[in-house]
C-alpha cells in the first residue's frame, strides 16, 4: 500500500532506505519549533480527514478481497510477501493485505510485516543496574522490569529514559508483541552487556518483535555466548534495525529451533572475541538452521568473521534466504556458506574485502566467497569481492596451521586476490564449493538464472554506492567509539581477530527528555502537535501508533545526524590494488555488453512549443530491444530501486515455473553490467565507474537491472496499454532523466518507467520495451542525475528537478492511465 502523501508546502529529503524523512523540528525538542509546522514523519502523515481515510481504507479492503478471491479462483500465486499480508492472522498480527504497512517505514525482508507493539502501552526504562530476582521482587525502572510488564500486558514499547550501560546479570528475554526503542534514548544512546538477549525460548516462543538502535558489548558472564538468539519454532516476524553488535563469542544473531521470517538490517556484526570453547576465535555472526527459515540480511556491515555471514544450514529444508547489499570485511577463508538441501537464495549488490585475518589463495587459483552443497540455487547480480594484506596460514617453516592453531594464529603476510573486482570478471566465481571446485555444480550448488520471486524484495543499490551507505549508517547511532574504530579499520585496512575486548572507551552520556505526562512522548514533540497525544491513539497516522510516528522521527533525526563518510569508491578501490609485483589469476572477460543507443539531432523545447511526441524513428532493432532502466534515484543518497522481480507461475502441484520473455528480459544480466568500452577491458576502473555512473543516471537509456520478464496472473494488474509523454526542464529536454508511475492501487507491485530521450519524449515500460503501463491511478516522479568528475574521480551531480518530485510521498504529479493509447500532456518543470 502506498504511503500517504506529504502536505502541501512539507519539506522532505530521502533517507537511505528510499523513504522520505522529514525537515521538521527535533521531536527531543533540541531544535527550535516553529509555530504553523505541520507535524509529520514523512512516509507517516495526517493528510487525511478522518472520513477520507475511512472511505479510502473500506475502498483498499473491498479491492484486497476481490484480489485474494481472485488469486484462489485461479490457482496463480502472489509473491510470498503479498500472500503473507494478504491473508488474516490469529496472534494479534494485521487483519489484511489493505492495510498491512511495514513495522516501521524502511523495514525489508521477510520480518517487516510485524505490528509488534502497535495498540500496546508504553514501559519506561529509567535506570541501568540490573538483579536477577524473580518478577515480583524487580524495581520499577528496570529494563528487565519493563520486558516483565510488557508480558503481562501481552506487548509494549519500551523507551528508554536514560543513556548508558545495563549489565545483564542473565539472559533477557523478550516477550512477544514487544518494540525496544534503543533510538528513545537521549545523549549517546544504550547498550547491554553480560547476557545474551533471547528472542524466544524452548518453552515460550514469541511473534512480532522489533529491536532498532540497540548495541551489544559483551562481557559475558558464561562461555561460548551469543548476542542475540532468535529461537523456537512458532517464533516469528522478528526485525532487528541499527544494532551493533561486538565482543560475542559465538553468534551475533543466531536463528535457530524453527524461527522464521526475519530481517537483521542496517546493523553491525562483528568483532568477536575470545569463545572459551576448543574453537577460540569463533566470531561467526549468523548460524540459521535447526528448522529456522525465511531469513533477510541486507545493509549490514561485517567485521573480522571468522565465517557464518551467514551459515544456513542443512538442517533447514528448503531454506529462503535475502543476502544482499552488505558489506564484509576481514573474513577467514569462506564467509559465506549455504548448505540448505533444495535451499534458494538471492546474493545481491554485496561487497566482500579481504583483510589481515583472510587467507590468501593458492598459486592460480581463486576461492570461492560463496559455498554452497545439497543442491542450493543461488542468484548472484551485481556482487563484488576485493583483494587485501592477509596471510598464508602457514607457520616460519610453512608448515600449515591446523586445529586450534587456525583459531588463534597468523601466518606469513600474503596478498589475497579478490575474486571478482570489477565487472570484467565473471561473477560465478565468487561461487563454489568447499573442496575448491568454482562456478555451478549439479547438484551441490547452482547458480540460478533468475532472482527468486518468492523471496520478498529490498531496495538494491549498486555497491560503488552502497558501501558508502552502508558505512555511513551501519549500527546503532549515534555511533559510539567501537563502531567508529571498526569503520576506521576498514578504511585503513586495519584491525583484526581478538581474543581480549579492547577498552574503547565507550561512554554513554545523557538526560532524560522532559516527559510530564510520562507517556513515551517528549513535551516538545506533543507540544508540536498542540495536545496532550495518547501513544496508542492514531491523531498523526490511520494505521500507526501515534509513539511510532515519534519513534520514527527520532530514527531519521540519528540517520540525519550522523557525520559525512570520508571516503569514496575509488579510495576503495585503491587501498585494494596489490603491491609491485603480485602476479595474479588470469581471468576472461565477459562478452556481449548490451547495445547503446545512437544520440539522434533532436529539436529544443523553442523549436518545438507544444512539446509534441514526434513519430518514432528507424531506431536499429538491437536498440529496441535494449533492457529498460530499472533504477530510480533521489536527491539526497541516489538510492536505486530495482524492479521487482518476475512473478513465476504456481503449477498445480504448487512448484515454481518461470517464464521469460527473451527479448526483453535483463534477469541474468548482472546488475549493474552497462554497455562497455572495449578500451575498458585492460582494467582500468576509472572509464568502467563512469559507464556505471552513465547507467546510474539513466543516461542514453543504459539499463541496469530486468524489468518483470512475464505479466503477472489475470486479476492482478491486467493488461498495458502505451503511454508516452515529454518532459521540459526550463528551456531545455533533460535528456536521461528517470520517469517512475508509482501505483496507488493496493497489491500492485510494478513501477513503470522509462528514460527521457534527446528530443524530451518518453515511453513508459512495464514488462518490455515501450509497452506501456496497467490501467490505473499513479504518482509520477522525475528525477535527473548526470555523471561528473570530482577531483578526478566518477560520481553523480545532485538531482537537478525539485525534491519534492523525486518522491511518490511528495510529488504533486498525477497520472490516470486508461485503456486504449495514453499521451500525457507535457510536464514542464521550473528550475
């Protein structure tokens, strides 16, 4: 369902998920506020009458019960996402696909359908020592205080009222229906250490939790612990958002005994130290198996692994697993290992760097990143794997460590190749086996064509610009000292395995945000908003809590807060070339880049007033059948959203068939594959950054990632129909300009789009070239992005159209899309 849009003279500037965040006052009242604001989380707005949106909810229930009758009738399936919100729950989860939103605006994966504490009260956190008694002896103010009323009330939001440490005297454990707002916090912030945090146990297994801007420091008091432990077979809907965790001794977030649908997002997981079991170093961050399922991990930032990043088991059957857009630095040998019989993955956008833990590769041969057995199906696109200082594993004499030795010592420094480093290198050899064998083996692990449909999308960046992201954002924020020194060791190449926690010196200062009325919501956020706001009532949002609107607020604010990243991608690059005379793998270079189209004399928006599509041209077949861009961009990250993937058709005996149309479908190009140089081949990566650049602004309708290769079943959005327009800048066409229609009908995922052309026209896509878009309401949003040098290096100008119209929350852009041919009148756009 899309989000409401933004009120008439609202500000609002993206944020790193692709949602808009808000120019408003500080909500901890540490901004000034100015009278005649309209309150607002952008994504979270009161821009309906309370009759609009009853009428519009009873319009969204009416469409989803047809659309789910529908489905039935036909037998043809909804992407498991879909399938999920569209059907009832019987734990106190949302009552329908209509009005199903995420946990919080920015929340991916197979966890983000959780209502958590939504309808719940509010428990205060206001002191940080912590005693291990018994329910009815704990004092008033205690975190572990707070997760015992919030059981008896069958959920609750927990905010913290102070800044520091709670020690853990034993496992916490957290009861279902339950959101723990680390971001409530004032000053530096919270963060637990001496226990593990349970998200489930044997005997009480719990359903939509939500855990954002928590940290994890360790000092365990028992050996061989994990930080997080999400377990129990009928525990689900789980999302972990901006925790960083460090110091663990086994697992960061383990996901085991049957827990599914999950997402660890924007976190830190790393840094291990010591297990005090046979195995040492044993900092592996995800373990999921023992029946758990259904996992999503993606724009996390790694450190220091010995491997399970992550480790899905062949205790799962037919395992589901997102990977995509993390960035993993400083790993063992195999960071990633997927052993899941009959299991299927999606491996997108990520970034792997070798560090001074990893272990160089044999004379000529180049190990793989991402192993897999029992017949697992992978989909790798768009994945990067850069060289670095490690070490051979072999002792002076070299003699090959084995046995505990590996766990705790270094061998001879020896440069690690990195397995793919730039487009030029084919990325199937970042996958293979654990026997050495690279590339697609029958049966014990294949690369599958396509990405899997039934494995709910995330917001896909390229990594030249996701790992900045990523590294700017990661963890808990505000950053405290760990974090820091863990992005200052991937800067510096630096860091490695510990036995010993380091003193970082971590401090965690701060006081309380003035709350009278002791409702979770500061003063100066309810003065804002000129009344007295119950947390659980809906002044601000239909759906949303009145605290969520708040508690998204102070997560924008710690996102907007959070300093520059001094690097860029090509620093990357560079600190990953290998010293004088490493002589390195061979390796072919792919063929057969897609074709770019020819630039034709167009004429300017003086020569030609009414902005008339001219006739199409003799463009070169080849050209016409060229992938369509797939990526949109706003003004402040330039975040790409890739179209979903295909939908594939349901059999009757329920397997997955999917159908691509050849002309016209991208799905095994890698995304991020551009039309090459031929002079690009030698390597050089700065010609290679400018065609990706050049791609990433759409310029010359360079296409990066498929569209859908097959229309989705009868019911769902039907039929396209050709729609065409021109767009004018000024006095001029603004030509590689992005067009998006964003649909406002509930269960429609598709975004048709198209590039603008010389001459300002535009075609709108939706499953091949120039076919149009389904009949329906859309928002339209424009934006326009051009590649530059900075200081010699590639990069993007800013958005050169308003902000407003870069967002489908805040353009005043509208599109109706009939049956029949469809020419919009001409956009005309003001500088």
């Amino acid at each position: 369902m899309p989000r409401p849009a933004v009120p008439s003279g609202a500000s609002c500037a993206p944020d790193r998920a692709g949602h808009a965040s808000g120019e408003f006052p500080n909500a901890s009242g540490s901004r000034r506020v100015q009278a005649g604001n309209i309150p607002r989380v952008c994504g979270i707005v009161p821009d309906r009458s309370p009759r609009e949106s009853a009428l519009m909810m009873a319009r969204r229930n009416v469409v989803a019960v047809l659309v789910s009758l529908l489905v039935l009738l036909s037998g043809e399936g909804l992407s498991a996402q879909q399938q999920a919100a569209s059907r009832r729950r019987n734990d106190n989860g949302p009552v329908d696909g209509a009005n199903t939103l995420p946990a919080f605006p920015g929340a991916e994966g197979f966890g983000a359908e959780t209502t958590h504490a939504r309808g719940k009260p509010v428990f205060h956190v206001t002191r940080l020592d912590d005693e291990d008694l018994g329910p009815k002896y704990l004092k008033p103010g205690f975190f572990r205080r707070a997760l015992y009323d919030a059981k008896v009330a069958k959920g609750g939001y927990i905010v913290f009222d102070v800044a520091g440490v709670i020690r853990l005297t034993r496992e916490a454990v957290i009861p279902s229906h339950t959101y723990i707002a680390g971001q409530s916090a004032p000053g530096a912030g919270v963060a637990l250490e001496g226990a593990a945090v349970l998200i489930g146990t044997r005997d009480e297994p719990v359903q939509d939790v939500v855990i954002r801007h928590l940290r994890h420091r360790g000092r365990f008091l028992k050996k061989g612990s994990d930080a997080f432990a999400v377990y129990a077979k009928e525990t689900r809907r789980v999302v972990l958002d901006h925790v960083s965790v460090s110091f663990f001794q086994d697992g960061a977030v383990d996901i085991t005994a049957g827990a599914e649908d999950v997402t660890v997002q924007w976190s830190h997981l790393g840094d291990a130290v010591d297990s005090k079991t046979d195995e040492p170093y044993h900092g592996e961050p995800h373990l999921i198996s023992y029946g758990s399922n259904r996992v999503t991990l993606h724009h996390n930032y790694y450190t220091h692994t010995h491997s399970r990043v992550p480790f899905m088991s062949d205790k799962v059957d037919h395992g589901l697993l997102e990977f995509s857009n993390n960035v993993v630095y400083n790993y063992r040998k195999y960071p990633s290992t997927l052993e899941s019989p009959g299991g299927r993955g999606n491996v997108l956008g990520n970034l792997f760097v070798a560090g001074p833990n990893t272990h160089s590769n044999d004379p000529g041969h180049i190990r793989p990143l991402i192993f897999g057995s029992g017949g697992f199906q992978v989909y790798l696109q768009g994945n990067y794997a850069l060289g670095g200082m490690g070490h051979d594993n072999r002792d002076a004499s070299g003699q090959t460590f084995k046995g505990r030795d590996q766990h705790v010592k270094r061998g001879r420094t020896a440069w690690v190749e990195g397995a793919r480093e730039s487009e030029n290198v084919p990325e199937i050899r970042m996958l293979g086996t654990s026997q050495g064998r690279t590339g697609t083996v029958p049966g014990i692990v294949e690369a599958a064509p396509e990405r899997f449909a039934d494995i709910p999308p995330v917001t896909i960046t390229p990594v030249p610009e996701n790992a900045l992201r990523v590294l700017r954002l990661f963890g808990a924020l505000p950053r405290d000292k760990t974090d820091a020194r863990l992005l200052s060791e991937f800067v510096g190449r630096t860091g490695e395995w510990k036995m010993e926690m380091p003193e970082d010196g971590n401090e965690y200062p701060g006081e309380p945000f003035p709350d009278k009325d002791h409702d979770g919501l500061p003063d100066a956020f309810e003065a804002l908003h000129k009344k007295d706001l119950k947390p659980s009532g809906h002044d601000l949002h239909p759906v949303y809590d009145n605290i969520e609107v708040y508690l998204q607020q102070r997560s924008e604010e710690l996102e907007q807060e959070a300093p520059p990243l001094e690097l860029t991608w090509n620093d990357i690059l560079k600190a990953s070339q290998p010293p004088p005379g490493v002589k390195l793998t061979s390796v072919t270079p792919e063929t057969n880049p897609p074709p770019t189209p020819e630039p034709t004399s167009t004429p300017s928006p003086a020569e030609n007033p009414a902005g008339n599509v001219p006739e199409k041209s003799d463009t070169p077949a080849a050209v016409k059948k060229a992938p369509v861009p797939a990526t949109s961009h706003d003004s402040s990250t330039k975040a790409v959203a890739v179209a979903r993937p295909p939908r594939p058709e349901v059999s009757s005996r329920g397997s997955t068939e999917s159908t691509a149309r050849p002309a016209t479908s991208t799905a095994s190009q890698p995304e991020g594959e551009a039309a090459r140089d031929s002079s690009s081949a030698t390597g050089s990566m700065v010609p290679m950054a400018l065609l990706w650049l050049a791609g990433l602004a759409g310029v010359g309708g360079i296409a990066w990632a498929g569209l859908r290769s097959k229309k989705p079943s009868p019911g769902l959005s039907g039929d396209v129909f050709p729609v065409t327009g021109r767009l004018v800048f000024g006095d001029t066409y603004p030509a590689g300009a992005l067009v998006v229609l964003h649909p406002l009908t509930p269960l429609v995922d598709i975004h048709p789009r198209a590039t603008v052309k010389q001459d300002g026209s535009f075609e709108i896509s939706s499953y091949g070239q120039g076919d149009g878009a389904p009949a329906g309401e859309y928002r339209l949003t424009v934006t326009w992005h051009k590649p530059i040098l900075v200081q010699g290096q590639p990069s993007l100008s800013a958005n050169r159209f308003p902000p407003r119209l870069a967002q489908p929350e805040t353009t005043d852009l509208n599109v109706t899309v009939s049956p029949g041919v469809n020419q919009l009148p001409p956009i005309k756009i003001q500088p």
